[in-house]
C-alpha cells in the first residue's frame, strides 16, 4: 500500500501557473515503474563488441592483415626522390638561421628569428623523416636517433630566443650544426 498524502485543501498559488494536482488523481508510486528483466552483461551485443570482434579478426588474419593495413606513417605528397633532393638546401637554409640571430645586435629582431626558424626547421623535418623511412630497419635506431636530438635542439633553440638567453641559443646552434652534418654525411 502506497503511502498518500493527507487530503488538504489545495489552496492556488498565484505566482504558478500550473494549478496543484489533487492526491487522489496523482499516481501511486507502485505504477511509476515496471519491473526490467535483467539480462547479464555478457550476453549483450553492443557496437562496440562487434566492432572490436571484427577488427580484431581482420587484423590478426596474416594473410590479410599486410595487404589491408598499412600502419607506417608517411609524409603525404613526397617521394624519397624529392627528400633528398632537397635535404641539402633546407639544411642550409636551416643553418642560415644563425646569420639572423647575429645580425640583430639586440635580442628585439629574435621573434623574426624564431619564424624563420621554425618554418625551415618544417621542411627539413619532413625531408629527414621521408627518408628514414625508406630506409631499411637496421639503419633506422641511429637515424631516428639524431632527428630526435636535432629537433630537440630546434626546440630548444626556439625557447631560448624566446627567453633571450644568448648563451642558451648559441650551444643549442652548435647542437643543430654538428647534427646535421652528421645526419648529412649518413644519409
């Protein structure tokens, strides 16, 4: 027996537009819900199961897993031909940032620095990590080596012309000009 309030005159509150339900029209509480049959976890079939079921099929069948999925990534709209040949000019031109760090006696012309030093920093990022892609597996650990240490030391260059730290921005450059030349006479 569900428990009701106590029939009071329901007295009209003018600020609510809604006037007041009597008790006896309200439904009792055991209507409001109806029982659920519960079904156990496991037997349900959700998108997500199906999906990872068949993903998973697809992609531990050998046969199909090398001719479907392609997981390397590579750099859109560039060849290996391309890389390199132009690896050698967006290195130059990346080392040619040190003539602007010298040429603005005061830190004040850095921000241009930076620009010009993260735009070609791009494209030869891309031309390096083109080519070591293409090469093969036993030369990739000491290639992938010196990119990470070459463009950890573009980004510690950036943000030492940003705290203008002329000590900082000098060992970073000569960090980047040993780099690439050794990633030059490897490549």
């Amino acid at each position: 027996m569900a428990l009701q309030a106590p029939n009071l005159p329901l007295k009209p509150n003018p600020n609510n537009p809604f006037p007041p339900i009597p008790s006896h029209l309200r439904p009792s509480s055991h209507h409001q819900k109806t029982p659920q049959k519960v079904v156990p976890k496991h037997h349900l079939l959700t998108r997500r199961s199906i999906s990872t079921a068949l993903f998973g099929s697809l992609l531990f069948d050998s046969k199909r897993a090398n001719a479907t999925f392609d997981f390397g990534v590579t750099t859109p709209d560039q060849t290996v031909e391309e890389a390199e040949s132009g690896i050698r000019y967006h290195a130059q031109s990346l080392l040619q940032v040190k003539d602007l760090f010298e040429s603005s006696s005061s830190t004040e012309l850095w921000k241009e620095a930076q620009k010009a030093l993260r735009k070609r920093a791009s494209y030869l990022k891309q031309d390096i990590y083109t080519i070591i892609q293409s090469k093969p597996g036993s030369e990739r650990p000491q290639l992938r080596k010196l990119y990470t240490f070459l463009f950890n030391n573009v980004t510690e260059l950036d943000y030492a012309a940003r705290d203008k730290d002329t000590t900082r921005v000098w060992e970073c450059y000569g960090n980047i000009a040993v780099a690439v030349n050794d990633i030059l006479s490897r490549i």
